[in-house]
C-alpha cells in the first residue's frame, strides 16, 4: 500500500505514537438528575458498586480525553462520529449574542464575535501550526486512539471536505485497513453558487465511513426525499384509488419456478412460474383492498403499492436529501459548524441499536448527543471550546425527556501532570517537592508580571504595591489560606517601613465556594484589600504562554437574595458582576443591565459539598430569550440545606454562590 508521510510522522526513523496517559475524569455538574436517583447513585458508590450509566459532556483537549476514555471504553463504541475543523480559520472564534434588555420592549439582541481565547487559538496552532503537516499529526492521534475505542461492530464516520479529505482518506486506509472502508459519502449540504468565475461552486462536503470489523452494524435506511425517490414517486404512483389513496401498481409474478406458489386465484390462472406470494398473503392483500382485478380475467392479478406505506428508495453513498440548517431552522442554536440533526440521524441509524454508545469528541453544539439520545443511544460528547460545551448543555436541556448526563473535565489531574513534566523534580524528597513548588510558583507570579518576595509564606510576590498570592496546584483557595493571607498581608505592610498599602491579589485554580464574599469580608475585618484572580487554564499550554498576554480575570460577584415562607424558599438574583474585557467596545455599549449577561442560571437546592446537582435552571434561547430572575422550591423535610446557585454568562464562563437555607 502507498504510504502518507508528513513532517512528523517519523522523528529519528521513529514512527511517533499518541499521549496514552489516562487521567481521571472529574464530573463537575450532574444534570436533570432526581434527588432519589442520586442517594442512589451516592449508596452504591460508597458500597464499591457500579453505578448506573450517564452520558457524559465532557470539557477537555480530545487530546488528553480520548486516553482517558481508554481504560473504560476500549472495546465498547458502536459508533463514532467526528466532524473536526476542516479548514484553517474555521471553528476557533464564534459568534456571542448580548440579549435584548427585557425592560425595553425596543430593544434588540446585539452579536459580536468572541475572539478564540488562548486555549482554542493553541489548538488552533497544534491542527493548523505546520499546515497540512500539523494537522494530519494531530488526526492520526486521534484516529489510533478511536481504532481501540470501536467495538468489533463498530464504525466510524469523519465528516470533512475537499481541503482535507484526499489526505484523510489515505490516513483512514492506513489505520483502519483498506478492506474496512465502506463509503465515502457525499453529502450535498447547500444549493448553487450563484456567480462560479473561475472554478465550479462547492457544494458538498465528504464523510468517510470505516469500520473496524468486516462484522458491522447495519441498518438500511430509505429516503423519500431524494431527487431520485421524487422522481420515482412522481412517475410510478399515477394512479388513485376509489378513496383517493395515491397508489402505483406492480407485478406479483414469481421469478423461478415455484409450484407451491402456482395455483389459481378468483379465477384468475397462475402466470407459467407462479405467484410471487403464497395463498394466505393473497386473501390477506385482497381483504386489505391491495389487490387490482383486471376486468379481463385472461389477463393477470396485480399489486397496489400505497403511496402512504412506500418507505423511500434505499439511501445510497449521495446524500442530496438533507438541507443545511439557516437561522430560521427550529435546531438552529447559533454555532457556526452547526450539522443537522438529521444527518446525525441517518448516520445513528445505520451504524448504531438501542443502548449503542455512540462518541463525539469534536462535538461542538452538541447535535451528536442531542440526536443520539433521542433515538436511545447513550453517547459521550467532548469538546475543548467552554462556549461549545455551554451551548451542547442548553441544547440537551432542551430535549424532550432528556436522561440525566454529567458535565466533566479532567481537573487538577490535567494540571498536577503538567506541573511535574514541567517543573521535573528529580527524585521524591520534600526538598525536590519544595523546589519544584517554587519553580511553579515563580512561573505564574512572571505571567501575573509580578516579583517574587522573600521571607514569608503565605505571600508569593509583590505587583504595583499589592503583595501577591499563587494558590497550589492541586487544591482549591480555602478560607483559612485567605486568614493566613490577610494576617501576613497585614504584618507585611506594617512592618515594611515602606507605607506598603495592605493589599493583597491571590491567584487560584480554583477557589471554595462562597469565598468571594465571605473572604472580602474576612479581609475587610482584617482592613486587607484583596482581590481574588483565576489563574486560566491557558497557562498549561507552553506556546500560548510563549506568545504571553494571559489574563487573570477576576471572579465575578454574584448576589442572591432568599425568603423563607413556611417550608417554601424562593431565591432571586439581585446582582451580577463580571470583567467584560472579552465583549468588544462597541457592544458593551448595549448592556444595560447586568442580567444581559447572564445566559443561563441553575440551581442544587441541596448541595453536599461535592459535585452540583442541576435540579432546576433558566435559561435563554433563540426562540425564547427571556430568563427568569428568581426561583422556588419546596422542601418537604426540615432542616438545614446549602442551596447553590450556578450562573454561566453569555461567553460561557461560570460563577457559583451558595446560601445557608434553614427550614423549620
Ligand atoms: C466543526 S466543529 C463541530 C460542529 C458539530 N458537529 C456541531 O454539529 O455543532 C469542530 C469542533 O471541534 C472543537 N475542537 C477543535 N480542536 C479540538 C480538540 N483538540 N479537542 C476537542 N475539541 C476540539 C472545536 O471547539 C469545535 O467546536
């Protein structure tokens, strides 16, 4: 077989295998999940049981994700779909919406475009960095690891376009074997261009279908919306009966001798090879009118085929039939690569059963999962876009009869691996360990473009007068680090002789819940002025960092009011604030309000502590932008409940807040 070599598949005469490391799944948010089904969930887990199955939305680099999936999934995938960017540019910025101000019947939502954020311009990089060369690397990564995650009935489906797809399909004959190729499909996603000057209108896009087995799942489908199925029907049922059903008539003669089928209806003679159908299934059509006598009983009986139980020609490898979504679609969710769902239809249903599980992990909007579970597949989409993973969420919570799904991630384990490979400790004593904290510690304090400083613990560095704080690796900003913060933030500018304000920014992965204010006002008491700063993700990507300007945006602040009426309590969002740096100048100028920025809000009106269990939410659509600002619930039982509040804004960013509920 001729092979495809690219600028990287070979390094030293060595053939370059994918990241396998596995690293374990962090489920953020559990959805639509009942309070019963979760004790349960809780039980078995703690008695070591499995527990039962949830699709999973997972947000994450496919890159460390599809390793992960390994350990669980290797075998087991009846289908994957995978539609990844196909041509450079495409896919890395999307288009936001700032909703209308609900207290102006006037006014109108306003678009702008989200510029790629660091992360999404670094795959960008990774798929487009070297070209063609770059991006083949980083498909056959993907495509290896896909191969283990098929079951032996398994297929998979690439969905891509003539930039690509001639490098693609020699790729796939490589890695799945030329004899597993089924079809490259032809879908035909829009009508002419208008104008062709030079070259021809583009007007289809590829999927390539392999399997791993020659033994795969097969469903055939049939279509009547095809050109050729509109001619078929157009001039095959011409003829109407007495009731006015559109039918066409066809014959009911045996190809090859069979006597048994060879006998006499109504007096009508058997043609020389007999009927097609036995006795009982002539008596069977004639009671159910399927039947034309002709008057003339020398001449032969024939079938009625009804125009409304004719189920389409069969589907071939041309897809002319499915028409791209436009704004007006009622799927239509806003994201730019948005594939109909009845593609994914068809492709679900050819390769896949009931129960099937069926993988994404390009998925964007979500349509995969969304189609998937309609059609009772379980699926596991992923997608490395914040603003992809917000919208396939609202998508799925829109789904009539939704299962509950968890939202995941890889979490601190994505950064503990990359703190040890990049800041490498060669050996295991508490001296290395400090060492290598340090050096980390060092790396943030240079991107926040602060100093480090000596001499105390809890203070990591200075910038502008304010001491600052780097929060570790693996563990969340506490309360008690912010005690241990203010009082050194205190004596330091005390002590300092220099008039050092007592200022302080702590910089974390994550923070406890609640801290935002419950801190400001610890540091308040403590007459420290401090401001809390997310460290983002981007900082674990070496060339994003390279190219520097990553910034710590500070957490936003939520207020929630709450009233307590017997064993009723209805909370309300009384306030939102958050750093609008990613909204462009001239479309902040709509956002009136500060609920314009709030797409979505949800609501765990008992909440353990550990994971966030969505139990009820509101949020905006194209069809129905208005959100609700408040929101009850009743408990049966008293008690003393943790009710928390998730908001996610329109950039798809979240902020939490939790409030103490005692019911009497
Ligand atoms: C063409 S879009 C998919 C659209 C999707 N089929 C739909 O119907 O909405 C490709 C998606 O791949 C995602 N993506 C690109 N590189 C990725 C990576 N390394 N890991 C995970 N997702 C990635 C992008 O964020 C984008 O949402």
């Amino acid at each position: 077989m001729t092979e495809l070599v690219w600028d990287g598949k070979y390094i030293n005469g060595k053939r370059q295998t994918p990241v396998r490391v596995a690293l374990p799944f962090q489920t953020i948010e559990t959805v639509n999940e009942s309070a019963a089904d979760r004790r349960k969930t809780l039980e078995l887990f703690s008695a070591g049981q499995t527990t039962a199955w949830r699709n999973r939305l997972i947000w994450g680099d496919n890159k460390f994700v599809l390793p992960s999936l390994l350990p669980e999934f290797s075998g087991q995938v009846d289908l994957i779909y995978i539609d990844p960017p196909f041509t450079t540019g495409q896919d890395f910025s999307f288009t936001a919406m700032i909703p209308a101000n609900d207290e102006y019947e006037q006014d109108e939502p306003t678009v702008f475009i989200k510029e790629p954020s660091i992360l999404e311009q670094k795959a960008y990089r990774d798929t487009w960095g070297k070209g063609v060369d770059s991006y083949l690397q980083m498909l056959y990564e993907r495509l290896s690891l896909s191969q283990e995650l098929l079951s032996d009935r398994g297929s998979i489906y690439l969905h891509c376009d003539w930039h690509v797809g001639h490098y693609i399909k020699a790729l796939m004959d490589e890695l799945f074997g030329e004899d597993n190729f089924r079809n490259e499909i032809i879908w035909k996603r829009k009508g002419g261009s208008a104008n062709p000057q030079n070259r021809l209108g583009v007007v289809t896009d590829s999927i390539f279908w392999y399997s791993k087995t020659d033994k795969i799942i097969f469903n055939p489908q049939f279509t009547k919306e095809s050109d050729e199925s509109k001619k078929y029907v157009e001039e095959r049922f011409n003829r109407t009966d007495e009731k006015g059903r559109r039918f066409m008539d066809s014959p009911l003669v045996s190809p090859n001798p069979r006597p048994n089928l060879t006998y006499s209806y109504k007096g009508y003679a058997p043609p020389p090879n007999g009927w097609s159908i036995s006795k009982e299934v002539m008596e069977r059509w004639d009671k159910d009118g399927k039947l034309l006598f002709p008057a003339d009983k020398s001449k032969r009986l024939r079938r009625k085929i009804f125009l409304d139980e004719y189920i389409g020609q069969p589907v071939q490898n041309l897809w002319n039939d499915i028409y791209v979504i436009n704004s007006q679609s009622k799927e239509f969710v806003g994201y730019d690569t948005q594939k109909p769902e009845s593609l994914l239809e068809r492709i679900i249903k050819f390769s896949s059963d009931e129960g099937s599980l069926v993988v994404d992990f390009f998925c964007g909007s979500g349509t995969t999962g969304t189609v998937a579970e309609r059609l009772g597949r379980r699926w596991v989409m992923c997608d490395l876009s914040r603003f992809a993973i917000h919208t396939a969420r609202k998508r799925l919570l829109s789904t009539l009869g939704i299962q509950p799904f968890s939202v995941q991630n890889l979490g601190k384990y994505e950064r503990q691996a990359w703190q040890s490979s990049e800041f490498k400790a060669n050996g295991e004593s508490t001296e290395l360990k400090h060492q290598q904290e340090s050096a980390y510690r060092r790396f943030i304090l240079d991107l926040y473009h602060a100093t480090p400083a000596t001499g105390h613990v809890w203070l990591h560095g200075v910038k502008a007068s304010r001491m600052v704080h780097v929060g570790a690796v693996d563990a969340p900003v506490t309360l008690s680090d912010i005690r241990a913060v203010a009082r050194e933030v205190w004596k330091a500018s005390n002590g300092s002789g220099e008039g050092r304000k007592a200022a302080a920014d702590i910089l974390g992965w994550e923070f406890a819940f609640e801290l935002n204010e419950t801190a400001r006002q610890i540091a308040a008491e403590s007459r420290v002025d401090v401001a809390f700063k997310k460290i983002p993700r981007e900082v674990l990507e070496k060339k994003a960092v390279e190219q520097g300007d990553i910034k710590f945006f500070e957490l936003g602040a939520l207020s929630v009011g709450s009233k307590l009426k017997k064993q009723e309590v209805t909370i309300e969002l009384t306030d939102f604030v958050i750093p609008i740096d990613d909204v462009p100048e001239d479309a902040r100028k709509s956002i009136k309000h500060w609920s314009q920025m709030i797409d979505y809000w949800a609501v765990d009106w008992d909440f353990k502590d550990d994971t966030f269990h969505n139990q009820w939410q509101s949020y905006r659509t194209r069809q129905d932008p208005k959100l609700e600002l408040k929101a009850n619930y009743d408990y049966s039982e008293p008690g003393e409940y943790k009710v928390m509040v998730k908001v996610i804004d329109i950039l798809g960013n979240d902020t939490t807040k939790t409030l103490d509920i005692k019911v009497k």
